[in-house]
C-alpha cells in the first residue's frame, strides 16, 4: 500500500461473513488517501471456485517421477465498478474519507464452502484500484457461503434399516461345524442433522456353543472423493465411534448411540470436483480364529433436522439387554456416553431390508454409482389393488338404482310423437 493510500478495506454488512445461495451481499468499500490520486478505475470482483491438487511421487533414488493431478472449476466471476468505469480515461480521487456501498445477489446453485488439504471450495471479493501503467492495488475478503440440504421427509432420509446377517463358524476342517449366530441391525432412519443421535440396536441370537461375540464397534465415517482430470484421490475419516464389550448373553439386544458432530453436509452440491458422503459401519468381533462380521450403511448427513417421529434421545447409549435382565447402563463416570431415555426403537417408517448396500471387496464403502446414491427400494410396498372410485355427486346416474335412472331424451321424443 503506498503511503497516500492509507486506508483500503472491505467491510461486509453482515458480521459472520455468511451467505447462503440466492442472497444478496451488501457492503462498502472504505478508501482514505492523505493526497489525490490517479486511477482508471475502482472495482470490485466477485469470484466463487473449486480447485483440487495434489502430487503421486514414483520411483526410487535418482529416478523419482513427481505426477501432478489437478482440477478446477469456477462458479462466478463478475466485476463491479464503483468509481470510474471499464476502459475509461484517468480520473482523479480527491484526497479525504471515500465510502463506496455496493450490492451484489449470489448465484442459486453454488455449492458450500469447504476447505481440506486436497481441496477446496472458496469465494471471495476483490477491491482493485485499477491503474495505468502502474501495479494495481487490491484488497481481498473472503466470505463463507452455507446452504442447506434439507433432509426430505418423504425421501429415502426416513426410511429406516431392519437389516440380517448370519454367520456359520467351522473348524479347520469345513466339515466340523462350530454352530452359527445371528445378527439383526436396526436403524430408526438414515438421515441425521449435526447433533443428532444415530441410534443403532444389534439383536445377537446365538447358536455355538463355542463361539461368542467379544465386542460390537459401531463407526460413523466419511468419504472424500476428490477429481482431477484424469485420477481420484479417495480417504475415509472416522467422524464418531461408539463400542460395547462382552459378555453376551446367547440371545441379547445391545443398542449404540453415535452424536453426529458438526460437519459438512453430504454430497456438495453442485460441485463437480469433491464429493463427500457418510456410512455407518458395524463390526461384530468374535472369539477365536474367526472372521469378524462386518456391515456398512448409507447415512445422509443434512443441514436441517428432519421431522422425527420417534422421541428423541439427549446422549449417545451404550447399553446391553438380555431377556432375563434389565438393562445395564455405563455410568457416567465410567463412560462419557449415557442410556437412552427409551429403549424401544420401533418405528412407523418403512424399513429396508435385505443384504448389505456395501461390498466387502470395494474400497472402504464405495456405494456410488456416478455421483448418486443408490437405495433399494423396499419390497414391503404393494400398490393398492381393486381401487373403486365413487361419485361425490349424490345426484349422478351412477348412485341410482337401475330401475330408478331417469328416462333419456330419445324416449322421451318418442313419447311425445305417440301422444
């Protein structure tokens, strides 16, 4: 900044800095110079984009290949002139307080901000003072733009999981069977705001004798999907995790509660780039040289709570039920996590059944196909057969009797000729 610019600065109407998309920006431009100055122009420039990078490193000793992966799109890029004008002749500012207010609306379909080390979606306003063969002086603010994803009632967010899943255990030999178990996962729904309780209950029916369920690891995890041009660049995050250790009873009922903490929406829309989703993973550690029983589902995270039924619940649970007892609650000093207030977890939404959305040999729940996401539709929805429709009206032809229909205007003439 020269020293007859002494004051250049953005300031926003709005404190925090936060927009949602479709709103309108209002501000002003605050310039103080101690004598008058020459310019083309003053302007700002209003910019929304996405840009990912990262580098693959190859090779070993001297022969190390750095491949660069890079992808970049951008939203809006508008300039608006608040002193002089694009292209003009120079003019001069007077020396003294300037105050410049501008307005500016947000596009619609922009994506949130979001920053990571990969990636990130940012938006920013720029005041130049622009100058004739001379180097511009510029300002920048940033601003943060959050849209919600309202988690729809009436969309697959509500319709909850009744899921099963049994596992036979042998011996060395396959012949030699060591009895089986089975388990039955249900979700109440799959949508959840920031700050809401995931509630996870895990029916345990067993029939070994010889194996038994050691611990149950519930986890809420996050995928980043970043895309350049010709590569994706793929994590998972472990967002929350909540676990029960034995022992079990051979048939028993051991809920599990996950708060969801605050974190970015699922999906991104409208970005192209970086896509972002959530899976609850489930893990059935047993005795023995067994192989651990594994299951991932599909939860959408929102920015709205969606209307909920079912009582809601204060704290995450971690609590273990058998027939023959009551539940047994960690204590508060023992385990940060407390019961659930009530326990029972049926629920009006349909639920979905069936096999696990997820496959074992993919990465890390990798259930997308394109940028959606799929849902099974459940099978317990039959259309209505046989439907009859009846006439509001008390007087239509079709609520007389057949004797009693009023006669047609063709017998009617034929009476008339008779007569």
């Amino acid at each position: 900044m020269s020293s007859t610019l002494k004051t250049f600065e953005i300031k926003l109407d709005n404190p925090t800095a936060t927009y949602g998309s479709g709103t309108i920006i209002t501000g002003q431009v605050i310039i103080d110079l101690t004598t008058a100055k020459s310019m083309r122009a003053l302007k700002l420039r209003f910019k929304g984009r996405c840009e990912v990078y990262w580098e693959v490193r190859s090779g070993n000793g001297k022969t190390v290949t750095t491949t660069r992966f890079r992808g970049e799109e951008e939203y809006f890029h508008s300039d608006l002139y608040l002193f002089g004008s694009r292209g003009g002749d120079t003019i001069e500012m007077l020396a003294g307080h300037h105050v410049f207010p501008f307005t500016y609306a947000l596009p619609r379909n922009i994506p949130n901000s979001y920053k990571h080390s990969i990636g990130y979606v940012e938006y920013s306003i720029k005041a130049i003072i622009d100058r004739p063969w001379k180097f511009d002086h510029d300002t920048t603010k940033n601003f943060t733009v959050e849209t919600p994803f309202e988690l729809n009632p009436e969309s697959h967010s509500m319709i909850g999981i009744n899921d099963e899943e049994k596992e036979d255990y042998c011996c060395i030999l396959p012949c030699i069977s060591r009895g089986s178990t089975l388990y039955n996962f249900r979700l109440p729904r799959t949508g959840y705001a920031c700050g809401d309780v995931i509630q996870l209950t895990v029916n345990v029916t067993s029939q070994s004798d010889s194996v038994g369920v050691n611990k149950i690891i519930a986890k809420l995890l996050q995928r980043l999907d970043f895309h350049a041009s010709s590569r994706t660049n793929s994590e998972t995050n472990v967002i929350a995790q909540n676990s029960y250790s034995g022992p079990f009873a051979k048939e028993c009922s051991v809920k599990l509660g996950l708060r969801v903490p605050s974190i970015p929406s699922s999906k991104l829309q409208y970005c192209n780039l970086i896509d972002i989703s959530y899976a609850l993973h489930i893990e059935m550690q047993v005795s023995g040289f067994h192989c651990n029983t594994q299951k991932y589902y599909d939860i959408l995270i929102g920015t709205k709570p969606a209307v909920m039924m079912t009582q809601q619940v204060d704290n995450p649970v971690s609590h273990f039920e058998t027939p023959a007892t009551a539940p047994i609650d960690h204590s508060p000093s023992a385990d940060p996590t407390s019961a659930f207030q009530n326990s029972d977890f049926s629920t009006p939404y349909p639920v979905e059944s069936g096999p696990s959305q997820y496959s074992r040999t993919a990465a890390p729940y990798l259930h997308q196909l394109g940028r959606g996401f799929t849902h099974q539709s459940s099978s317990i929805f039959q259309p209505p057969q046989n439907i009859e429709f009846t006439s509001s009206n008390h007087m239509s032809p079709l609520n007389y009797p057949l004797e009693q229909l009023p006669p047609s205007y063709d017998s009617v003439i034929a009476s008339d000729h008779k007569q």
